[in-house]
C-alpha cells in the first residue's frame, strides 16, 4: 500500500493491500477500495465502494451529498465498477433516498469536469466526454457515448452503443444504437461505427437502420411506424430492445423534428 503520509483516512475505510493514495487526498466515512486502485492528489472520496483496477485522477470528488433539496441525510451511496477510469475534477454523487446508490459500471471513462448525480445507473463501457452532466435516476446503456457540455434531464433513459454530439441536450429518451445530436437531441441516424466495434454481426446493423429509417419516416406516426417495423424487419434482440425501449418510455423519445421534441415535454406531467 502506497499512501502519501498527507492523506486522511477514515479509520474504518476498508483498503486493498496495493492500493495507492496521493498527496491531500481525503477519505471518508463507509468506503471501501478494491485491490488495484490508484487514486491520485487531492481526491475526495466518501460512502463509495471502488472497484478493483479502478484510476481516480487529482480533484474529483466521489460520494458527495446529492444536490437534491429532499435529501435529509440519509444513509446512501456510490458503487464503481472494475477498471474504471474518473477524471480531473468530476464528480460523483452519491444517493437520495434511504438505502439508495449511485451506480458506475465496469470500464466507464468519466472524463474531466463530468457530472454524475444522484442514483444515476450507467452500464459497463460508457464514456461520458469532457463536461457532459447527468441529472438524477438517469440510466445510460451499455456503451453508450455522450459528448463533451451534452446535459441530460433527470430522469432521462439514454439507450445502449447510443452516440450523442458535444453541446446537445435532451430532456427526453435517447433511442439506443443512434446517432443523435442538437439542441434538443434528435436521432440523425445509426450509430453504425460503435455497433461494429462492440461486434454487431452485419445483419443486425442492417436491421437496426431500417427500423430506424422507418421510425424517422414522416409517413407514419410512431404507433404506425412500430406496426411496420414489427411486421417487415428482420426480428433480432436489437431491434426488439428498440421496440421495447420505446413503448416502456416515460418521458417521450424525439425521434423526427423539435415539434415533437416540445410536444413530449408539455405532455409530460412533471
């Protein structure tokens, strides 16, 4: 164990054997860190369990008070994954709602100023860009990739191997295995690039497009283009987990044009 002799430890923090603290580093109360881990200068971490392999870089800050006015104390948490990677000056928060986590999966890449707030669930292998921030109870989808300043409503259900552009926003769902950008966020296409690389066979990405082109058709409406797709794409899991997705969502999905993008949010009972 490599502890800079500046570090405050709380004297119950559970320790791995090898792992390492910098200079100034503070930790709190209820964490414990996994073998492997490296936590760089000046890092404030409490209420959190760190994965095993897990690099935490200067300044961050994990298990801090959620920034939620009903928060009353109440004992909560953040748990990261394995060989995850938390950068310059993010932040982590930790639960509201007693017994409650913020969760990070394995191999997520939380880069600098990135915001994660309370009882957010991010699946394994999602990168969040330079400053992109996520409200409260957002889930984000195995692999997906959100870019640097995007903003996202509490809420927000951000669809697996989904890509969003730097600067967007959304305050309603993102469509897994897309391509969305803009102020909102709208579907622009298939993330084809990503579906590769996380080894979708040809065929499904095929499937995927045309489901997606029908969806974005002005021809039909939702209900409709859902019908079409059901009936003439090839069925695989990524094109039922599409479907799914979009009939279990709370929040609305902007699929076509700012219009419904508006629609979904004064529909939506806040």
């Amino acid at each position: 164990m490599a502890i800079h002799k500046t570090a405050i430890i709380d004297e119950n923090a559970k320790i791995a054997p090898d792992v390492e603290i910098g200079a100034y580093t503070v930790i709190g109360k209820d964490v414990v860190i996994e073998k492997g881990v490296t936590i760089g200068n000046n890092v404030s971490i409490e209420f959190a369990t760190i994965g095993e392999g897990t690099k935490i870089a200067p300044f961050a800050s994990i298990g801090g008070e959620p920034q939620d006015l009903g928060y009353k104390g109440e004992k909560t948490g953040v748990i990261i994954g394995k060989n995850c990677w938390i950068r310059e000056f993010s932040t982590v928060n930790r639960g509201s709602g007693e017994g409650t986590n913020t969760i990070i999966g394995d191999e997520c890449l939380i880069m600098a100023y990135a915001h994660v707030a309370h009882n957010c669930v991010l699946g394994n292998n999602v990168i969040m860009a330079n400053g992109a921030t996520i409200g409260g109870h957002v889930h984000v989808g195995f692999g997906a990739w959100l870019g640097g300043m995007s903003v996202f409503h509490q809420n927000v259900r951000i669809g697996e191997m989904a890509i969003i552009s730097g600067a967007s926003a959304s305050r309603v769902d993102i469509l897994p295995y897309t391509k969305s950008e803009g102020l909102p966020a709208i579907a622009i296409g298939v993330n084809a690039i990503g579906l590769r690389r996380k080894g979708v066979d040809k065929a499904s990405v095929d499937a995927i497009h045309k489901a997606v082109r029908i969806l974005k058709s002005t021809d039909y409406n939702t209900t409709q283009a859902i019908e079409k797709i059901e009936k003439e794409v090839e069925k695989n899991s990524y094109v039922d987990k599409l479907i799914e997705f979009i009939k279990t969502s709370k929040r609305g999905v902007n699929i076509k044009t700012n219009k419904e993008f508006i629609k979904a949010g004064n529909d939506f009972n806040e």
